[in-house]
C-alpha cells in the first residue's frame, strides 16, 4: 500500500474492519446460518469470477464480467447479513482487477461487497422480505415480494456508491456527495434488475424444485452477461480504435481541428432522419469520423504548405480518399464506412473523384458524408474567412443538390437541423495554431471550373471563400478531433 494515498489507506482499513465486524454474527456458537446455502453460493460466486478472468478462445482478451450481482442478491435474499457478507468475499479477493495496486484494490473490493451485501440482506430482512419467499410447501408471495427485493436493491445501491464516492474522495479528493450524485443514478437501474433475477433465484432455490433448478437459471443469465460484458469490450476497442486514427491525423495535420466529429455528428442527424437502424447510424458515424483519414498518406509538406498547390501537389491530394480507404480496409467493423471513406469526393453528376462515379452508383453512406462534410466546411470559422449561418449554408447545398450532393441527403439534414439545431460548439473554430494565416489551397480536379483568381472552391459557392476577405484571428478548438474540410486541400 506504498503507492496508495494515506486517507485511502485508512478508508480501505475502516472498510475492513466493518466488513470483519458484519461477519461475527456468523461465528456464534449455535447462529442460524444455512451454511449448505452459503458455502453453494460462496462457490457459484467465486466461479464467475475466475471465468471472468479468463481470455475467451479467439476473443479480444479477457472478458471481465465481475461480480456476478444476481448471486450476491440473492445470498441477501436467501441468508442473514453476517452469511450474506461473508458470501462476497471470496469472489471479490479472486475477481480480476485492471490496475495496481492490486491487492489494495482486491482487498477493498472484498471489504465493499461484504458491507453493501450485509445492508442488502439487513434490508430485506427488516422488510420481513424471507417470510415472502414461501417454501416448505408454501408458495412465494407475489407481488408483495417485490418490496422487499426492490428496498433492498436500493439499499445495495446506494452502499455501494457511497463507498464508492468515500474511497475517491480519500485518493481524488473529490467531494462524496458529487461522487455518489453521478454514480447513483447509472447504478440503481441495473441494480434492480439483478434483484429480480435474484428474487428469482431465491424462489426457486426455496421451492420444492431446490437449488439444481436455481442453477439451471443462473446459468443461462450468466452466459448472457458475459456476452454482454464482451460486447462493450469490443465497443470500447472500437472506440479506442477510432480515437487512435483521428488522433494520428490531428497530429499530423491540426488546421482543422474538430472537424472529422462534426461531420460525424451532421452524418448521424442524417441518418436519423432517414431512419436508419442504429448498427447503420453507429457505421455512419464512425464514417463521418474518418472520412479523411487517409490524410495520413500525404505528404505533411503538402498538407501545410502555405501557398496554392501545384497540379501535381493537387494530385497528390486526391489520392487521399484510396488512401484511406487501404488505411481501413482491414477493420472489419466499419463495414459501410470504408466505402464512405472511399466514395466521399464523387459528385453525383459524375465530376468528383477519385473514380468518377454518378448518381446512385455512388454508395449511400458516401452521398451523406458528402453532405455533412460541405455543411460543416462551410459552417466552421477559418483564418481567411468566417463561418457562414446554418441558413446560408442549407441554402447552398439545396442549390448544388442534384449536381453535387444528393437532393435526399440534403432534405435529411434541413429537417434534421429544424428539429435540433447546430449547437455553437458545433460551429467552433477550427484552425488552433495562432499567429499563423492560411489561404485556401484546395485542389481540384481537371474538371473543376476556373475562377477569377484561379481553381474555384470545390463547391463553387459552397466553399464561399473569398480570397481577399479578412483574416480571421484563428482560435483553439473545443472539439477533440479533427480532419480537412472541403474548403482547403483535398
């Protein structure tokens, strides 16, 4: 406990020591414990602990399902405090833990459990919660046992978050009654649902049908916690993932900072709009998100040159979006993305690149991104140019619709935006290196028109860049993420 704060030191010592103090009832000579029951699901508790240790065959890593929560429920539910403590401890000093200092973090993972389920169990009790379970022939009391189960879910609850709060406080000082404020509410949820699953089990466990066919129960409800567990693992590596990559072409390139989220939250307006299920919105978003990743493949001398691009430095440039596309073309769950990734410059009359598709060829999630990637170019404050109003810049892409931009997707975010708006931030600045002006160096395609002062913007009018227009001082960003906009290189 070297590395430990001194006033988590002593908190994790109080918590041992009313956890011991829970147990001794237990110890008396003669005390009416069930220890047949204790020692049963002391075992089932410690088992689902070591298999949440364990690394699933082919899977990411280990699948920490922890605490299987129905079992402890129902040792509150089936025994006295004292039992019911001394049921999660063996579990908890066997559970995996994530970090150091292990065995402090065992210790007091094994004090807490005890103390929250002997409140549990003290709750249940005081509720006259046994006397509803039946057995020895009689029935369980429905609905009046779901009382006493739920007081004690509640009581489980706020135990567990107030020892929670206690031990940050002690290490973080944070404040105990902010810790448990936001930590109540994400609990006391599946906190209840546990109990029931935990009432149930101690129905059955009571019933002439005994312990075998509660275990026949659990068993099923624990397979699909851990494939539950599992699933916010691989949610969470793809989320890692994704924030690895965008953060890899913040670095290289930080002029437009905040942009690749905002395009990823325009793509997810639109497709809700669309009514798309949500496995498609997640693609969309991640979509939106990496749209330019395969900046990463240009030259960082061409992404922050100071001055127009050659035709050849433009040529380059549009080599971005197959780059990207081998950049990802691997991560499997990205699925339709990878075509967005790919397809997000083709303009639907055929003039875009980099392969010139037209209309419906161009796959769906690339026409939205295309979309929400000109609205936020266009929306978002640059050094050479201020941000145009959600209005005006709505008005430009139902102007370009059918040439450039698919007149469905821009209906989609017109709606979308009369509903919900476009918050400041997601208007902030982009650019965040101060001191430093840019002009737009956008590059085009042989088949953009010429302007007065050479290449026109990609949009035409959309980009709305003028060239003489003021400096903009250029500001940090409040978005993490970032990626090119379609006013600037491409």
């Amino acid at each position: 406990m070297s590395g430990t704060p001194a006033a988590a030191r002593v908190c994790v010592l109080a918590a041992v020591l009313g956890a011991i103090w829970c147990t001794l009832p237990a110890y008396v000579p003669d005390a009416p414990v069930p220890w047949g029951t204790a020692a049963l699901l002391a075992a089932l508790g410690l088992a689902c602990e070591a298999a949440g240790r364990r690394s699933p065959p082919g899977g990411p890593g280990p699948v920490a399902a922890g605490a299987f929560l129905p079992i402890l429920l129902a040792a509150a539910f089936l025994l006295p405090p004292s039992a019911a403590a001394l049921v999660a401890v063996g579990g908890s000093l066997a559970g995996r833990v994530e970090q150091p200092p292990y065995a402090v973090r065992r210790i007091w993972r094994a004090a807490q459990l005890a103390l929250t389920c002997a409140a549990a169990s003290w709750t249940y009790a005081a509720l006259g919660g046994p006397a509803t379970l039946g057995g020895g022939g009689a029935a369980p009391d429905f609905p009046r046992a779901l009382l006493p189960a739920c007081a004690a879910a509640a009581a489980f609850s706020l135990v567990l978050t107030a020892l929670d709060g206690l031990v940050l406080a002690a290490a973080e000082r944070r404040p105990v009654h902010r810790s448990v404020y936001e930590l109540l509410p994400l609990a006391l949820g599946p906190h209840l649902v546990h109990a029931l699953a935990g009432l149930m089990t101690a129905a059955l466990w009571r019933s002439p049908y005994g312990p075998l066919s509660a275990l026949l129960v659990l068993l099923p409800m624990y397979l699909s916690c851990r494939v539950f567990a599992r699933y916010h693992r691989e949610q969470a590596a793809h989320r890692a993932t994704i924030r690895a990559l965008v953060h890899a072409v913040d670095i290289k390139d930080t002029y437009t900072r905040g942009h690749s989220e905002r395009v990823g939250r325009a793509s997810v307006l639109i497709a809700r709009e669309l009514g798309m299920d949500d496995r498609r919105v997640e693609g969309l978003r991640f979509a939106g998100i990496l749209h330019d990743i395969g900046k990463l493949g240009v030259p960082t001398r061409v992404l922050r040159k100071d001055g127009p691009l050659t035709p050849e430095e433009r040529r380059i440039m549009e080599l971005h979006p197959e780059y990207g596309h081998e950049i990802v073309r691997g991560i499997g769950f990205l699925d339709e993305a990878r075509d967005a990734i790919l397809h997000h410059h083709e303009r639907l009359d055929g003039s875009g690149y980099p392969y010139g598709l037209s209309g419906s060829r161009i796959p769906e999630f690339a026409r939205v991104v295309a979309v929400a990637d000109a609205f936020d170019a266009m929306t978002s404050t640059r050094s050479y140019r201020r941000a145009r109003p959600v209005p005006a810049a709505l008005a430009e892409l139902k102007r370009c619709a059918g040439s450039q931009f698919d007149p469905r997707m821009v209906g989609a975010l017109d709606r979308a935006l009369g509903r919900h708006g476009w918050s400041e931030a997601d208007t902030a600045v982009t650019a965040d290196e101060p001191g430093e002006l840019y002009v737009s160096r956008e590059p085009q395609g042989p088949r953009e028109p010429q302007g007065p002062h050479g290449p026109r913007e990609p949009y035409g009018a959309v980009a709305g860049a003028r060239r003489d227009a003021p400096p903009v001082p250029r500001a940090r960003s409040a978005a993490p993420l970032s990626g090119p906009s379609r006013d600037r290189r491409r």
